[in-house]
C-alpha cells in the first residue's frame, strides 16, 4: 500500500502529470508547425522559386490538398488539447473531493460552546437562559 500511495502521490500531485501535459501539447503543436511549413510556406517557396506556368498549374493543383492536411492537423492538434483538459480536470476533480474526503472533520470548526451576553458582553455558557454577570434574561 505505501508503494502505490508514494506512486499516486508521485503521479498525481508531482510535476509529472504537467510534464507529460507539455509533452503532448509539444508533440501535437509541432504537427501543426511543421504542417503550416510542409503546406503553405513549401509550397508558396516553390511557387516563388519557379514562375513557369506548370509551376503555378502544379501549385493550385495542390492546394486543396495541403489546406486540407493542415486543417486536419490543427484539428487533431484542438482535440489533444481538449481531451487533456477533460482529463486533467477530472483528475483535478477527483483528487479535489479525495482531499475533502480525507480532510473531513479536521477543518470543520468545533461546535460553539459559548456566546455572548447581549446586554454585558460577558462570554457565558451557550445553553445559559441568565447572565451570570449581568444576571439578565437571556435567550
Ligand atoms: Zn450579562
């Protein structure tokens, strides 16, 4: 038990779940780098690089495919995000309850066992129908 509560502690609340978070995000964002690379600025170096007629046929001819491929690739790349969001959240969620759970009844304030006399200002017993230093009524 005390191994998979140090690995949990390990896991959970230690730096590495951020570190893997960067990893993917890394990963996925440099799907969307080199996809604007490979199909807009290759394309539009190409372009530049030769003038001629097949040159530019070739490059409207690819177009729609390159637009496409990089859609797709900023799409995959807002679908990591989200899912690691959720998960992330969930697990934020669960390890919230889980310290409410084990910090129950440790922050809860102790029950009063005072109060104040409202014509003395004397702390007297909470159960207390007179003052025992203004010898009021109260309540
Ligand atoms: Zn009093």
């Amino acid at each position: 038990m005390g191994l998979i509560k140090e690995f949990k502690d390990f896991a959970f609340k230690g730096n590495v779940l951020d570190m893997a978070v960067g990893v993917i995000i890394g990963g996925a964002f440099t799907a969307v780098v080199s996809g604007v690379v490979e199909n807009i600025l290759n394309p539009i170096v190409t372009l530049v690089m030769d003038h001629s007629e097949d040159g530019l046929a070739a490059w409207e001819k690819a177009l729609p495919g390159n637009v496409s491929a990089l859609a797709s690739s900023i799409i995959s790349f807002l679908i990591t995000a989200l899912v690691l969001f959720l998960i992330l959240k969930g697990i934020n969620t669960a390890s919230a309850k889980a310290a409410e759970l084990s910090g129950r009844g440790k922050e809860e304030a102790p029950a009063p066992t005072t109060k104040v006399c409202p014509y003395c200002k004397s702390e007297i017993p909470i159960d207390a129908v007179k003052c025992a230093h203004c010898t009021s009524d109260v309540e």
